[in-house]
C-alpha cells in the first residue's frame, strides 16, 4: 500500500490539507490520529473524526510484530507481517535508529545476503515502510532511519522517496538521519539529488582496490551478480571520493548534494 491512498481517503471524507497533514503527522510519529493542536472535535470534520478509528486500524494492519529478537549489542530484530501475510525484517538499533526492508526478498542476490536467495517477490509499499518506522517509534525514541534491511531501495525507487519524503517532513526526522543504503544502482545519483529531502546515502563498495580496477571488478561481480554500478573508479566527477579505502566491505556515506564521507564500515556476513 502507497502514501497516497491514505491521502485521497481522508479529501474523500472532506479533509482540507490542514486535516490531511495532522492525520499523517501523528500517524508518523506514533500517535492517536486524532492527536493535534486543538480539541479534535473542533478541528476536524465530523466526517473524518468519526471515520479515525477505522483508518487507524487499517493502518495497524499495514504491518504487526509476529516476534522479536534482542540481541546483546541493544538491537532487536522484529519479524514483521505485512498485510498480505508476507514478511520482512525491521530491525530497532541502538542510539535511536531504526533499519526498514523496502522489498520482500530481493533481486540483486548478493551471495552473503539470504534474502536474495529467495529472489525478488514484491515491493514494499510506502505506506507499509512508514508502519515499519511507526512500530519501531511506538517502542523507542526514534531519530535515524536506514533504509538497509531486506531489499535494495534503488528498485523500489518512487515507494522508498515518497516515504523519505513524508519521514524528512511531516515525520520530523532529519535529513541526513535518513539513510539510503543502495549496492550502487546509477539511478540513484540522478534521483536523490532531486529530492524535496534529501537524505544520506550510504554506498556498498566492497573491494574498492583503485590501484587494480580489473580485480576489484570481478570481485564485485562474484559478490554481487546483479549490480550494474562500478567501484570507485568507475565515478567522475563531484561527488567523489575522496579518500583512500581499503577493506572488504566499505562504506562510503555520503549526502548528494556534498562531499562523500567515507567510513570503513564493514557490513554483517549476513543481511536480513
């Protein structure tokens, strides 16, 4: 399920912007939707009052905790059902973070990565990434989103930026506290950018080796089939690296717009 749905439901029922806004700001930040600055039976239209409780039962459904897995190091991996009983990962992180899944399963297949090897089979709608963060504020103070768990973001492009767009708004997360991870998919150099949020990206080199490229290559094939993007030589131009980078599994994060920042950063032998 999208974003917008949610919106031409609450016009429908006779919501002005102001109405619209207050309904998805709450719902964002983990409220009662009909939390807002006025007495709720003054500030909104009989007709959308009365319809909250159902919309905000629909919008529970999107997506519900089936368990949850603590782990030592403060994190929580939650299994999470969408509403077509599909399921996905979310994964609650310590210092006020939280990882979504943008596909269920993924078609990049990475060969570290489990979820790729169940192959891509749908998208994660915006509206069911929202609930994901919805769930994770409802249990903690939440102020970093990583868009880096079950799916790659850069093929499911309009769903994930529609949902930075309302988390970077009316969501009252920052900017650059929202991450977009991606195995390096051209189209996100060219989309992010654009953007009225734009957030951090955070890009898997692996072996970037600049001193043998044809190497550094074939190991990115062997590790991830599918990418079309090419390590750091491949880039031109600003934003570049700008740093030297050595390791198996680097990092570099970045905002679009800015120099890249590069961290070495090594991810899990495992991905869910």
């Amino acid at each position: 399920m999208q974003i917008e749905p949610i919106r031409q439901r609450l016009r429908a029922l006779g919501a002005k912007p102001a109405h619209e806004q207050a309904v998805l700001k709450a719902w964002t930040r983990g409220w009662s939707l009909d939390h807002c600055h006025r007495d709720p039976t003054q500030f909104f239209p009989a007709a959308v009052r009365l319809a909250l409780p159902e919309l905000a039962e629909d919008l529970a459904n999107l997506a519900r905790v089936q368990s949850e897995h603590p782990s030592a190091d403060g994190s929580a991996r939650l299994l999470v059902t969408l509403r077509d009983g599909q399921a996905v990962e979310t994964v609650r992180l310590p210092r006020d973070g939280v990882c979504v899944s943008t596909q269920v399963g993924c078609a990049v297949g990475c060969v570290f990565c489990m979820t790729g090897r169940s192959g891509l089979l749908r998208q994660v709608g915006s509206a069911e990434i929202i609930a994901q963060v919805v769930l994770a504020r409802q249990q903690q103070t939440l102020r970093r989103v990583v868009f880096m768990g079950m799916g790659e973001p850069a093929h499911n492009l309009d769903n994930v930026m529609d949902a930075i767009e309302l988390l970077g708004t009316l969501g009252d997360i920052g900017h650059k506290n929202l991450v977009f991870s991606t195995v390096g998919d051209p189209r996100v150099f060219e989309r992010l950018p654009r953007g009225p949020v734009k957030p951090a990206l955070a890009l898997s080199l692996h072996p970037p080796v600049p001193t043998c490229v044809s190497h550094c290559f074939r190991v990115r094939r062997e590790l991830i089939p599918l990418s079309s993007w090419k390590p750091v030589s491949g880039m031109r131009g600003p934003p570049a690296i700008r740093s030297s980078i050595s390791g198996p599994c680097s990092k570099a994060s970045t905002t679009p717009t800015k120099n890249w920042r590069v961290s070495k950063r090594c991810s899990p032998a495992s991905t869910p």
